[in-house]
C-alpha cells in the first residue's frame, strides 16, 4: 500500500516541501547563509610562493634548467576552497602575441598552471608562452578596454600601471591582469579544493629564464582567492 510522504520544516510551522508536474523538488537558494554559531568558512587569499615557503611571490626566476614550482598547498587544520586566480603579466610596451612581459618574444617552454589532488596532477593550462596565452586561459576576463591610444595600448592591457621614471610614457610599464573564475570555466561549484592534512596543490610551473631579459618594469605574479572550511 503507497504512503504518502511530506517533507516539512523543523521549526513546527507545516511548511511542506513542493514537488511539480514534471516530478522535480522545488527549492530555493536562500540569500544568507544558514545560522550556524561554529563559523565554518572564512576568506582566503594568498599569493603562490616559490616552493611554498609564503614569501617569495616573484616569478621572475631561472626555470630553464630546473623548473621552478609556485604554489599553495593544503594546509594541516582547514580545507581550502580556490575559487579564482588573478594573474599579474607586467612589462615596458607589453603586447599580446609573440611577447611575454615587455620581452619582445615568446617564451621557449611555457609555463604550466595545474592542480594536484588524491587523482594526481590535473592541467589547468599548458604551453604558456605569450601574454595572449594567459589572456585566452582566462577566456578573456576583463576585457576592457583602457580608451587612451595615446600609450599604444588597447583592449585586456591596463596602460602605466607602474613608473618606469618620469611619470607617463613609453618607459612606464604596462600589464595584463586576466583572472580566471574556476567556478564558472569549469563548472566546479565550490573551486579547487586542497584537502586538508594533504600534500594537495595549486601550482604554476617555470620552464624558462625570466629572470633576465624581460627589461625594466617587469613583474609576475598570481593570487589565489576563495575561502577555507574548518571541520565541522
């Protein structure tokens, strides 16, 4: 004999749940967050660091004969959810193609952006070797356009954003700043996650010299956001 079922609300007002014609549960995204006095998440935004150690943010190293590895890994007491990376390219008259960072050229190998986890190393982007490469990565996110044609610069190159002496002008340097959304590239709805008491990481792969020949004004560097979980 069927039975019929309700799922009602836990304060005792009979609110019943609602189902459709088509058979599918209907609910609702609610706008704040569940009350919960442990408060379980937190921000996080952090830099990757040369193997790890938090401080040396600069990517401007000698990968070419052993590659050089920036990265967060999972920390011991809290998960840690990346949900987005904003990437900072910067250099003396930058362009898109054929250039990486003011060089003039592309690079040899590239650089590699990939994530481990329980599955093994998982390539989020490889062969990145010109401006554009990181720019297409990040399916061109913001693509705005600075309007000043006076500097050379055009759409995705955020014009002087450091002095190169004298204020602005053709030596102050330029730079493309793409952010990729993990969350909506990749439909993964809470980001990449480092488990925590893991060696799970988030890594960016030098396999080039870009600590020489890149010219004045030149910086790279990547900033992870998104939020931690303590463990309920």
């Amino acid at each position: 004999m069927a039975r019929d079922t309700n799922i009602i609300d836990g304060a005792g007002k009979g609110i019943k749940a609602v189902v459709d014609d088509g058979g599918y549960l209907r609910t609702q995204s609610s706008p704040y967050p569940a009350e919960d006095d442990r408060d379980l998440t937190f921000v996080f935004r952090q830099f990757l660091t040369l193997d790890g150690d938090g401080t040396t943010n600069s990517m401007l190293v000698d990968g070419s004969t052993t590659s050089q590895l920036f990265y967060i890994e999972g920390e011991a007491e809290d998960d840690i959810y990346i949900t987005s990376l904003s990437f900072l390219v910067q250099g003396a008259g930058i362009a898109l193609g054929q250039d990486f960072a003011g060089s003039g050229a592309e690079l040899t190998n590239g650089c590699r952006v990939y994530y481990e986890d329980k599955n093994g190393e998982v390539n989020i982007g490889t062969s990145l070797q010109t401006n554009f490469d990181f720019i297409r990565l990040c399916q061109g996110n913001p693509a705005f356009n600075n309007g000043d044609n006076s500097t050379g610069t055009g759409p995705f190159i955020a014009p002087a954003v450091a002095a190169g002496g004298g204020g602005k002008g053709a030596a102050d340097a330029d730079a493309i700043i793409p952010v990729l959304n993990v969350k909506d590239i990749f439909g993964l709805p809470y980001g990449i996650k480092l488990q925590r008491a893991t060696t799970h990481r988030l890594v960016l792969e030098v396999n080039d010299d870009l600590s020489t020949g890149l010219g004045a004004g030149a910086a790279f560097n990547i900033i992870a956001y998104g939020f931690k979980r303590k463990p309920g």
